[in-house]
C-alpha cells in the first residue's frame, strides 16, 4: 500500500514538472510573436532535456499517455532548435575564402589584453569586431602596425566597440553615438573590387526593460536599407532560435551561418549557449569556428572566412 501510494504521488509530482516544462516550451515559441516571452526561448535546450528525460521516467512509472505528450514535446522542442540552426541558415560551402573575419567580446573586466593582442596578431584577419575593448586600449599603438585602419576606442574611458581593419575602412558609421547607444559600427571594405559592408553590434541583455527589442528594430532598419553584401557580427545576447533574433534576421534580410556554436559562457562551452553570431547577406560563408581559448572572456570569440563577390575559379562546387 505504502509502495503504491510513493508511485502515485512520483506520477503525480512529475505530472505537475511535465505541465511546467510544456508551458515554458510554448511559451518560448510564442516569443516570435509575443516579446515578453523571449526569455523563455533561450532555455529551449534545457527544456527539451527535461522533456527527454521526463519521457523515460514517465514511461518507467508506465504513465504512458504521460509520456507520450513529454515525447511528442520533445520532438518539438528538437524541430525548434534544428530549423533555425541548420535549415533556415546559410550553409558553409567550399571555395577560396578571401575575406577574414574575428569577431570577439573581450569582456571589460579582462585580465589578459596581452593575450587578446597576441591572439589577433596569430590569426590576421582582414577586420576585427572587439566588444568590451577598454582593457585593450594600451595595445592599440602596437596592434596598428598590423591594423592600420581602425574606428572607436578614442580614450580607454570609452572603448566598448573598436573596429581593428588591414583594409582601409569606407564611410565608416557610428549611428548610435547621438542616442548614448555607440554599439553599432557600419563601415564600408573593399574586397578584391567589391564593397562590403561590415557592421559590429553589442545588444543590450534581454531584461533590460525592452531595450533589446528597440535595438534590434532599429538596426534592423538600418541594415535592410544597405546595398550590397552585408556581414554583421557581434554579441547579441540572444539565442539562435530566440523570438528577438529570428525577428530582427528578417526584418535585417539577413541569413545566421548553419550551426550550434556556443559562445557563453566560456567555462562550460559545451552547456553554453549561442549568442554570439555572425550573419550575412549575399556572402558566401566558407568556415566558422569558436575559438578554443577565452583570452580572459566570458565569451568565446569567432573566426571566420567568407568568400565575397563571385566564386573562385576552383570552387569545386561543381556549378
């Protein structure tokens, strides 16, 4: 009797877990619809884990119809994280890159600028997105012999987003100083004869009072309105599959690169979370990884090679 009674009320406590994980699925997909529900969305991973998990204890306890709804949760949960991450993203395809991109949020409070110097001077790219970049502002003079192209950063005191460039920068564009909001940069590079347009972003964090979705609207404005290819990197503070960045993609016509990349935080990579991105518009992406080392973050930073203009002679496409 005392056994029966311990299964039924397990049944019961997981029943009522099954309810909550259910609500915070659905209500992290109606974040494409509802922003107040975005907060939700990020957590579709762990949601579904539970849900995974949920299933199996459901089903050993032989609550099936119980289980079945957490099964078919699951499986929505899994749609919800492959669609925006592969499906509806730009694929990495092979050709000869000839654009380089790193794009890396340093962290104010970083102990080790030297080895964020050290790192950029390793990798070379053609332009670097540094987020929190006051701790690296001493090593500017040293890093402009390789870069000699560079926006923001004019004290130490005010250095949250600098552009480091090997090519020089065109029409470089601050929109966000006249509103105190400078974490936005759009700057024109030539590319073997082809204008590209590179823009670095900072959002805000998703509870600061809506502040991430005015931002995201407005750069979006900004962005669709660009002509040409179009990379724009930063730290979004969002998710892949999140209501505020598959809004702001689209209205941006903007495409993410396929893949689940996690970027934060940087002690536990693998659990992380992606919000860190990178996305382009007629570009062809030919690789992207995460950087192996925090240099000092929180974040991971993120290399990556596009090929800008037409495709190279030995693409091996095979188109």
């Amino acid at each position: 009797m005392i056994r029966f009674s311990f299964f039924h009320e397990l049944r019961g406590a997981l029943s009522l877990i099954l309810v909550g994980l259910l609500l915070a699925l659905g209500l992290g997909f109606a974040s494409v619809l509802f922003e107040p529900f975005d907060l939700f969305s990020h957590f579709r991973i762990p949601v579904t884990a539970a849900l995974a998990v949920l299933t199996v204890m459901l089903l050993a306890l032989r609550a099936r119809t119980r289980a079945i709804a957490a099964f078919l949760a699951t499986l929505i949960g899994v749609a919800g994280l492959v669609v925006p991450l592969f499906i509806t993203a730009a694929p990495v395809r092979t050709d000869v890159p000839n654009f380089k991109l790193v794009s890396f949020n340093m962290l104010f409070i970083n102990e080790r600028p030297q080895d964020v110097a050290a790192m950029l001077e390793r990798e070379k790219p053609d332009v670097a997105f540094i987020l929190e970049a006051p701790a690296l502002y001493p090593y500017l003079d040293r890093l402009k012999r390789l870069f000699p192209y560079t926006s923001g950063c004019p004290s130490e005191r005010f250095c949250d987003l600098l552009v480091l460039s090997q090519r020089p920068l065109l029409d470089v564009q601050r929109p966000g100083a006249r509103q105190r909001w400078d974490r936005i940069v759009i700057a024109g590079v030539d590319v073997d004869g082809t204008r590209l347009n590179a823009v670095a972003m900072h959002l805000s964090k998703p509870y600061m009072d809506g502040s991430q979705e005015m931002e995201t609207e407005w750069v979006a404005k900004l962005v669709a309105a660009l002509k040409g290819p179009v990379i724009l990197a930063g730290d979004f503070n969002a998710t892949s599959w999140s209501g505020v960045f598959q809004r702001f993609a689209s209205a941006a016509h903007l495409m993410p690169i396929a893949g689940y990349r996690p970027t934060w935080p940087s002690e536990f990579p693998t659990l992380g979370f992606p919000i860190d991105h990178t996305l382009v518009r007629d570009v062809t992406p030919v690789s992207i990884r995460i950087m192996k080392r925090s240099y000092g973050s929180n974040h991971l930073g993120q290399v990556a090679e596009f090929r800008i203009g037409p495709p190279s002679a030995g693409d091996g496409s095979g188109q």
